[in-house]
C-alpha cells in the first residue's frame, strides 16, 4: 500500500496547501508537458484526503493554466505549460485597506484571462515594509505594487531585488522603476459628463480629492478639473484636497457665508463626508453630486446625481497585459 503522504508540519493537506504542493511537485519536474497525473482516487489515496478536496486543487491548477483536463482521460500537464514561470503574480497593495478598491476582482479576473493567478499582499494596519511581505515568497513570477507612499525609497528595495516587480498607477517614482499607467477610464467618464452638463449650467464646481501630498490625487483632481473649465461655460471649477472622509473641508465648503458650489464632484471616499454632513444639516443646501465609480452603494439612495461607469473588461485585459510585458511573462 502506498505511503500517505504528509506536509513538513504533519498536519493533514488542506486545499489550498495541496496546491502549493502539487505546484512544487510540477516545477520539480514530476511530470512532462502533456503527461497524465495519477487519477483522483490514487491522489486522494496518496495524500490522505478526500476526492473532494483533489478535485478542488485540480480544478485551480486547470484555471491557472497548469494542467489541462479531460472528461474520459484524467488530468494532464498543460501542453503550452512553461516549467521555469509558477503563473503567480504577487499584488501588493501598499497601506490601503484591501476591501477598499473595486478593481481588484476585475484585475483578478484579467490575470486568470492570460493564465496568471493573482496573489494578494497588505500590510494595512501593520507596520510590516511592503519589501518584507515579500521576503519569502520563493514562486511569483512578479510583483504588481500599488497603494499609498508609493514611491522612489520605497522601491529601492525591490530594484535590489531579482523578482521583476511593475507600479500600477500614477506615482512621482523615477523612470528607472517599470510602471503601467493607471486603468485609463477617461473617454467613458467623459463620456457620461458630457451628458450629464447638457441642459445644466453651474457657477461653481467643487471637485473634491484626497490629500495633496498624493500624487495620483492629485492628477486625478487637475484633470477632472480642468475638463469642467473647458466643457462647463460661465462656470469656475476648484479642487479641494481633503484627509480622511473630507467632512471637515467639506463643512466648510458648504456652510455660509461661504459660496456654495452648484456641483459636487467626488474622487473617491471623500463622498462619506458630503454625506454624514447632509444627515447632520437637513435644511442645507443641496448641490448636485457626481462619484466615482463603486462608491454610489456607500451613500443613501437619492444622494449621487451621477456614479461614473467603471472600466471595461476590454480596458482591464488590456492594462494585465501591459503589466504582464513589464513582468517578462508575457
């Protein structure tokens, strides 16, 4: 009878850690592009767990790219499978919340389109580096950085590094650090805004970003404010950078004798402020409000004259693409 086999610790193979095991057993050379695995009885036999648990981590490797599957023949070693890639790409996300971005599972979904699976790294709420995180992780095939304090210190440490690593975003890093600029959603938002002004005239917008000392809000801000100067006749546009939620900036925005603007235009969260000052000042005036893309379902119904589409899958395809080339993995 075969030997059941156990993981270092001896504690029995869970899913995901039958995958990692299967992953090392394929680019230690077990098996040949196009050989057949045992089948899922003698797998489960062999690690001690149940069909449920093989079929399982099977099923990721196939979606990874991996193996291939047939219904009569079993599992195979993927034909155009590359031994020397582990077609995993880290994705850290550098003291943000992880829950906070909508384009996570979208870029999730494009990676898996070229056969690349997504890891995700934070160290939010930690005081773990972002290089550290990554310390150990011996089978990515690159690194995606993304976040807050993005920047030219920050990266020193991956260029010293021999896993390739790519910045998503827009961030004052210098060019000597491979960067993809950030998921262009320009031409719909301007798009939707442009209707949107039809039959509307505004003698002050207010567009209301994240703090200044970020770079990426900062862009986002001159650019949407400047489409409001050009596009809005009669109309003075201004930025308001805000910390936090923004209420504080945005109280002082809205409370006479100041101008209060006619339009709200929201980068991102900021929005949260606008609408904890709306329940607290019932008989306010009220502007008209334009968010971002996802942050709609965090105000009350009735609040956002306008949420701006999100990209298209084509537009996210095409950005997993370009970080991928940076990567050398595609």
């Amino acid at each position: 009878m075969r030997r059941t086999e156990k993981k270092k610790t001896g504690k029995p193979f869970s899913s995901s850690s039958l995958i990692r095991y299967l992953r090392g057993e394929i680019y230690a050379g077990r098996w040949r592009p196009g050989e057949k695995l045992e089948s899922v009885r003698q797998l489960a036999e062999r690690f001690g767990v149940g069909r449920q648990i093989v079929l399982y981590a099977l099923g990721q490797l196939v979606k990874q790219g991996v193996l291939a599957s047939s219904a009569r023949r079993g599992y195979f070693l993927a034909d155009g499978f590359q031994p020397s890639r582990f077609h995993r790409i880290g994705y850290l996300r550098n003291d943000i919340n992880p829950l906070r971005s909508v384009l996570d599972h979208p870029l999730y979904t494009a990676a898996l389109y070229f056969g690349y699976q997504l890891i995700p790294f934070d160290n939010f709420e930690s005081d773990v580096p972002a290089e550290e995180l990554l310390k150990n992780a011996a089978d990515l095939d690159g690194i995606i950085l993304t976040g807050r304090g993005i920047a030219d210190s920050l990266l020193t440490g991956f260029a010293r590094g021999n896993l390739p690593y790519v910045v998503l975003g827009e961030y004052a890093v210098s060019e000597k650090h491979p960067a993809a600029g950030a998921i262009s959603i320009w031409r719909e938002n301007r798009k939707s805004l442009l209707r949107f002004l039809k039959n509307r005239s505004f003698r002050r917008i207010a567009v209301i970003a994240g703090p200044h000392t970020s770079y990426s809000d900062r862009r986002f801000a001159e650019i949407y404010a400047e489409f409001f100067e050009r596009n809005a006749p009669g109309s003075r546009a201004e930025t308001v950078f805000a910390r936090e939620d923004g209420y504080p900036e945005i109280s002082r925005l809205l409370t006479p004798p100041a101008e209060v603007p006619e339009l709200l235009f929201f980068c991102g969260e900021q929005c949260l402020g606008y609408r904890k000052f709306a329940e607290e000042h019932p008989g306010s005036p009220r502007p008209e409000v334009v968010v971002n893309t996802g942050w709609s379902v965090a105000l009350p119904p009735g609040l956002a004259d306008l949420e701006l589409p999100g990209p298209t899958p084509e537009e996210y395809r095409r950005i997993m693409a370009e970080l991928l080339q940076k990567l050398h993995c595609l």
